[in-house]
C-alpha cells in the first residue's frame, strides 16, 4: 500500500469516525429532548363556548395530544368522566377542560319526585337561578271574598332546583301590547325535587295562586322558616 492509499483509508477512518460521533450526538439531543418533554397524553379542549350549569355534551369537544408533564393534573382525559355532569362557570372556547370546570347534575334522592312550573322570567328568575340552588317558593292568593285580602305565603321552603329550562313566550295576558304585559308573557320552566307533599302544594299554587315567586337563598343559608312567617298579609305589618 503506497503513502496515497494509506491517506485514503485514514480519511475514510476519520469519516467514518465523525459520522458515527455525528449520530450518537443526534441520538443525545433526542433522548434529551425525550427527557424533558416525557410521553405524551389525551386532553379535550373546547370546540365553542359553553354557558354555566349547561350539559355537557362529548360533541363539544376536540381530542388534543399534550406532553405529559405540561398536562395540569386535573386535565381531563377520558370524556366519560364528565357525563352527565354539567358546567360549573361559563367554559369558553379552546379552554383546556378540567375537573374542576364540572359538578354532578343535581339529582333525585329517595322519595323525591320532579315537578316542573313556569316562572315569571322578570320577576321570579332573573338570570340568577341555577341548577342546585335553593330557592323559598312563594304564591300570593287573591282574597275568595270582597272584602277578603290577599295572602302571600310561603308554600315550599327551601327547595332544590334540578334544573332550568329555556326562557320561553307565552300568551298576552292582556289585548294592551304595553311593555309591562310583554314582559309577563315570558316564562322559564322551573324543574324541582321535592317530596309529594311538596309536590302538592307547588302543583296547587301553580293552579290557584295568582302569582308564584322564588327567593334565591345564599348557599348554606337556614331554609327552615318558623311557622308564623309563613303567611303574610298588610295586615301584619299594623
């Protein structure tokens, strides 16, 4: 072998040998790469928003693939664990969806039952009752006499909202297209869980009362109301 081959097979050798050192290099910054960000894992974000206490459904969402440790621990990651399970706060549109966005629906214990009415949107409901509040139910009864007076009452104390429908239009109450009548001609079906005596009663307001109202109650507020404020009349008020 002439000192021209001897040049070549070093060359080669030395090729070969940066090669090798280029690759193990690559190899290096891969598995660093690897380290850092980790396996990866199925999140859901959000296709559109989502207004609060809505039920969620899985078509709202879109999979996603995030690193494992940039993940938030109450990411979640399989869509069965929010079903039938509704919105905590107003879910907003390519939000990462989280545990603690959801609560259970609130739902019928032992010797519950449903029963649904209409309520006055402008002066029973107002935006601010949702499913699991607790509402006071109040029904105000014209006098059967001339010269009886009306009566406000208190007919449920602390009932359990299970859920609230869609505002809904209803029939004028009078010929008059006035504003005031217009806006007595809008209702939100009010579902609640109560027992039958319950029941009754708000079925019997429902029928009889000439209005029925809902009082909002702050959450963890006594909804035990003493016998004698039950019913009111201007009278006690003398």
């Amino acid at each position: 072998m002439n000192s021209r081959q001897r040049r070549g097979v070093i060359l080669l050798l030395l090729s070969a040998l940066c090669a090798v050192g280029a690759f193990i290099g690559v190899l290096s910054v891969i598995k660093n790469v690897e380290s850092k960000v980790g396996p990866e894992r199925t999140a859901y974000r959000l296709k559109a928003d989502v207004a609060a206490y809505k039920a969620l459904d899985p078509g709202q969402f879109e999979k996603v693939k995030m690193p494992q440790r940039w993940l938030p621990p109450t990411a979640v990651t399989d869509l069965d664990r929010v079903s039938g399970k509704i919105a905590v706060t107003p879910l907003k549109k390519g939000s990462l969806l989280q545990e603690d966005m959801v609560v259970e629906r609130p739902a019928l214990k032992a010797g519950q039952q449903e029963i649904a009415i209409m309520i006055d949107a402008a002066t029973g409901v107002a935006g601010k009752i949702n499913p699991g509040s607790r509402v006071n139910i109040y029904a105000t009864f014209e006098g059967k006499r001339p010269e009886d007076k009306p009566v406000s009452k208190v007919i449920v104390a602390g009932a359990q909202v299970i859920d609230v429908g869609k505002l809904t239009p209803l029939e004028a109450r009078d010929p008059g297209d006035t504003t005031a009548s217009r806006r007595a001609s809008e209702a939100v079906p009010i579902t609640f869980a109560l027992d039958t005596q319950d029941a009754q009663r708000v079925a019997y307001a429902e029928s009889f009362a000439s209005h029925v109202r809902l009082a909002l109650l702050a959450p963890g507020s006594e909804a035990t109301i003493p016998p004698g404020q039950r019913t009111y009349t201007l009278d006690g008020d003398k």
